[in-house]
C-alpha cells in the first residue's frame, strides 16, 4: 500500500492493444515486445528502489526483448525470445547478482 500512496495516481494513459490482430502473445513480433511492456508505478517505485530498475536494465542488456516490473514492485521479470536465450541472460544475471536477489527462471505454457 506504500507504493500507492507515493504515487500521486495521475491520468492513467489507455492500455496499447495487446496484439496486432491477433489475441495471442505468440502471435506479436517481437519488436511489439517493449511498447506493450508497460507499468505506471515503476517509475516511482524505481526512484525509492533503485535496485529494480538495475534488474530491469540487466535484463535487457542480458538480452530480453522487453523487461517490466511486475505491479506494485515484488517482481521484475524479462521476456526472452527461446529457451536458449534465456539461458544465457539467466546466466550473465546469476555471474552479476546481488546476493540478496531470488533468480527464477520460467517457461510460457
């Protein structure tokens, strides 16, 4: 609840459509990726939590396609384009981490 109470909730922008055409995440190319990729507390979350916003940038230097805080800050989680990419960026983050980070990496159904 603290994250909402520093953010002053603004006008909350509408959402982008979620595919182009179709209704299914696999049917987006992946340079759609970041652009849907959207979250309106990170920014305020990220200037009380830096941290979050350096996992989000070392996921996409790791290689995802898109990267985002997951609602109110509990999650930052990237989307990568197969197995094997991420992989390697699970990788590069575990030889980088903070110790007191939990690393989970996750398959799509």
């Amino acid at each position: 609840k603290e994250v909402y109470r520093w953010w002053d909730g603004g006008k909350i922008p509408p959402s982008p459509p979620f595919s182009k055409g179709g209704s299914r995440l696999t049917e987006i190319e992946t340079d759609a990726i970041p652009p849907l990729l959207e979250n309106d507390l990170e920014q305020v979350v990220f200037s009380h939590y830096p941290v979050l916003a350096e996992l989000k940038e070392q996921l996409m230097r790791a290689g995802a396609l898109g990267a985002l805080m997951s609602g109110s800050g509990g999650t930052v989680f990237g989307l990568f384009e197969s197995m094997a990419s991420r992989d390697r960026g699970f990788d590069l983050i575990v030889s980088k981490k903070d110790p007191d980070w939990w690393l989970w990496k996750g398959a799509s159904l």
